[in-house]
C-alpha cells in the first residue's frame, strides 16, 4: 500500500482503535460500481487478485476498470469483487483543475466544461485531482451541478486548494464547492468568505453594483441546507457553512459543562452554554422606506471571514499550504506528475467572447428600439396631422363658398382641388418617408433580437445583469407586433427579412 493511500484511508476508510489503525475493505455487495474507490481488486469466488482504478462509466451494472497487470480497460461487475483502496495501480500523476476566472460559476458553459473535466479526470485514474479556487462567489445553480459532480466522484479523490491570489480566497459558491471535496487545504493569505471584496481597478460605479448584485452571498440563502449537507458529509461545522451564506445566522463558538467546543448560532445558545467566540461580524443597516425608530427600520446582517488559520482550527480546512508541491507532501504523493488542464480556461474565453457578441447585440436592440420609438411616435403625428388637415380643408372650402359666391363652377373646383393636393402630396410623402425609415429600423430590430435570443440561449449567464431571455422574447414580439402593424398600414402584409 503505497503512503497516499494510507493517507486517504485514513482520512475516510479507517478507524483507530487503541493505537492501531485496522483497514477497512470496501465491500461493494448490491452497490453499484461506483460507489467505492477501487485500486485492488479480489473476486469473491476466484479469490483471483488484480490491481487497477474503476471509472465512472457504467453500462448495465458492469464498470469500465483499467487492470494495471494487461495494462487495458476490462467491463466488470464489481459486486463480485471485493476493493481495497491502497493507490496500487493508479498513474503516477496530479491532474490540476484551475477555478480562477470570475466567470467559472456565473456560466452553464463553464459549469459543464468543469463537470466534464472532472469526470474525465478520474476516469484517467490519477492519484488525485486537484481543483484550485480563487473565486468571488457565482450562482447557486451551478454551484449546485459543479458540487453534484465532485460528490458522485467516487472512483477518484477530489482535493481542494484555496489560492487566495487575485480574489484573494473562496467565497459563497466557492467556498460551496471546497466543501463538495474529500479534503480542503488553504494558502496562508487566503480566506474563507461570504462575501468578496469589491476589485473596484478600472471599474465604474455601474460596474461596481453589478459585480455585488453577481457575487453576492445574499442572494444564495435558498442553498443554505445544500451547503450544510456538504459540510456534514466531511465533518465540517454545518453553522459556519451555512453562516456563508445566510446573513441572518450569528455564528458563536460555546463550550458545554463538559469543556466541549463547538459551533452554533446564537440564537441556539442556552443558559448552560459558556461562549468562547463570536466568529461573524454583524452590521447594522438601515432598511429603506420603514419608519425612523421601529423596529423594522433596521437589519442586523452578519458576515463571516476565515483567515487560513481559523479555518483550519475551525476545521473548515485540512491544512495550511503554500504550493501545490506542499499538497504533494501533505498528501504523500510526492513524486506524482503535476498535470494542469486548460479545458475550463479555454471555456471561459469562448463565454466571454460570445459575451462580447450578447453585449454588442444588446446595445443595438436599445438602440434600434429607441429609434423605432421616437419613429413611431412621428409617424403618429403626421398621421394626426393629416386627419386635421382634411377637416381643415373641408372647412375651408365651406368658407370659401360663403366668402366668394360668384366663384362657381370649374373655377371653384380648380382652387379646392390644388389646395387638397398640395397638403396631400406634402402629408403623404412624409409619411411614406417615416413608414419606410420605421420599416427598416424594424427590420433590423427582429435581426439582432433572433441573434441576441440564439446566443442567450447557448450561453446562459452572459446576458447583462437583471436581463432575462423570457424579457427579451416579449421584447422582441411586441417589435414584431409593431412590424406587423406597420405592414397592414403600408397596404398590405408584408415579409420583411
């Protein structure tokens, strides 16, 4: 048994009992293959012993496992094998998975990129895979999926490290998907947060708000018990994980009669309780449009902020590290190969190259839509125009029977036929012009607005902030309303491109 696997059986497959450490064989009878990480492999009946790593491909209850001895890929039930996990059989590499690009968790692109790579990873059998994060935060849904993932991992160990370089830690989602893997280890100037601070470098005020309203934690609080959940499955204090992410909890650390620490919320805290430490910092905001002086005038919000210190104290992480070599060591695979995968670095240039494109889309659409209002109102002028100006015409050929009686015949006829024609003629070109001018502003609207929904749709998370594809596509049917309309004004339905 090589020293990682002694490691990680430690860590999940080993008890202590008097000193001594007794393995526990991982008897996968009526699990299915998944369900146990596999690196030697006996067969109950044959009592035959091969070394190996199963993967998470798995057709009609058989697993794909890789023999090390027929250096091959074999389909195998294995509810007909006993696995011990000892690392025997393994590559003797790292694979590397970097979440370090703000746009990992805000992107279903990006979120599947990162699902993938992991499943693949372990389907490689690696000694483990490690996914560094240095992240503000991101959504709760895909959050969630990424979590999912890490957690049905089951054939690989999954190991986070918290860089804590440009955004200086892991925050809220983050944070959510350390606590998916099997063990956590933090730089020393990394944290631990529920909140990301504001990287205002080159950024306006509108930017600023809308990287808050991204990133902030407040709006994750529905994942406060999925949080939890993952906390619990490693051991980690649950109130501390959900403290991330609901400001409401005051996390305190109490000691009972017996001199036993732990973590709860202060508002679970008994007479018996002796308190330790307040571990969140809580602020006090006003609430707009309440009554000065009430009660509900003010709301107390928490925040929570591990250094690398207290999380490891806390046992929110496993260990303080400075390099991924130190991870190598603190997990005793020292000599394994260090392989970096650039397959999510790669999918967040593609989202953020097809955001441009949304971007540039949906400053059009304004645009078009602006014109195609300011269009719509003078036509509707013109048109009110026109109606005035055949009562006034008729009111003045009456006038003009009065005022001048001798004028009979074809004469009269002359002077009232030049004057309709000349405010036609004036009316109806301009009007003609704005149909024309609205026509192809419309036009061009239902154009972007059909690239706009096309590439909203494939790329999930890059529309602007507060922008909906349901809101775009009423948007865009009421420009097509108004296309419509315009058609049947002109003279008759009309196909414009």
């Amino acid at each position: 048994m090589n020293t990682l696997a002694r490691e990680y059986v430690a860590g999940r497959f080993v008890k202590r009992f008097r000193g001594l450490r007794i393995a526990v064989v991982c008897v996968l009878c009526g699990l299915i293959a998944g369900d146990c990480f596999g690196d030697t492999f006996k067969h109950r009946e044959s009592g035959e012993i091969f070394h190996g790593f199963a993967t998470q491909k798995v057709i009609r209850d058989e697993t794909r496992v890789y023999i090390a001895e027929e250096k091959k890929f074999k389909p195998l039930d294995l509810r007909d094998y006993d696995v011990t996990v000892n690392g025997e059989g393994r590559r003797d590499n790292v694979i590397v998975i970097p979440l370090h690009l703000q746009e990992a968790l805000i992107s279903k692109l990006v979120t599947e990129a990162a699902s993938k790579t992991i499943r693949d990873a372990s389907n490689k059998g690696p000694q483990f895979i490690l996914i560094e994060i240095d992240l503000p935060g991101g959504r709760g849904d895909y959050m969630r999926d990424v979590c999912a993932t890490i957690t049905d991992t089951t054939n690989c160990p999954v190991i986070a490290y918290i860089t804590g370089d440009k955004f200086g830690g892991a925050y809220s989602a983050a944070a959510a998907v350390a606590f998916a893997c099997d063990k956590i280890y933090i730089s020393p100037g990394a944290v631990i947060g529920s909140e990301a601070p504001v990287l205002a470098r080159g950024m306006d005020e509108a930017s600023i708000d809308e990287y808050r309203q991204t990133y902030s934690s407040k709006s994750l609080a529905a994942y406060k018990n999925f949080v939890a959940s993952l906390a619990v499955r490693n051991a980690r204090p649950k109130v501390l994980a959900m403290a991330l992410f609901d400001t409401r909890i005051e996390a305190i650390e109490v000691a009972d009669s017996n001199g036993k620490k732990f973590f709860i919320d202060r508002a679970d805290k008994v007479p018996t309780q002796v308190l330790v430490k307040t571990w969140t910092k809580s602020t006090v905001k006003e609430v707009p449009g309440a009554d000065y002086g009430s009660v509900e005038s003010v709301i107390r919000e928490n925040e929570l902020v591990l250094s690398a210190e207290e999380a490891v104290y806390s046992k929110m992480a496993d260990g303080i590290a400075t390099s991924r070599k130190d991870i190598l060591v603190l997990m005793h695979a020292e000599g394994g190969r260090l392989t970096r995968s650039a397959v999510i670095d790669k999918s967040v240039a593609k989202f953020l190259q097809n955001r441009r494109q949304i971007e540039k889309l949906f400053a059009s659409v304004t645009d078009l839509e602006g014109r195609s209002n300011l269009l719509g109102k003078e036509l509707d002028k013109v048109i009110e125009q026109r109606s005035r100006g055949t009562e006034m015409q008729t009111q003045f050929t009456s006038r003009g029977d009065r005022r001048n009686p001798r004028l009979q015949g074809s004469d009269r006829r002359n002077r009232v036929g030049q004057v309709d024609r000349i405010v036609t003629d004036y009316q109806g070109a301009d009007e003609g012009r704005l149909m024309e001018e609205l026509s192809f502003v419309l036009s061009g609207l239902m154009r972007d607005y059909r690239k706009l929904l096309g590439l909203a749709r494939r790329y999930p998370g890059a529309l602007p902030l507060n922008v909906t594809v349901y809101g775009l596509e009423k948007r865009a049917d009421s420009a097509q309303v108004k296309l419509d309309n315009l058609s049947r004004l002109r003279g008759g339905i009309r196909t414009f491109p």
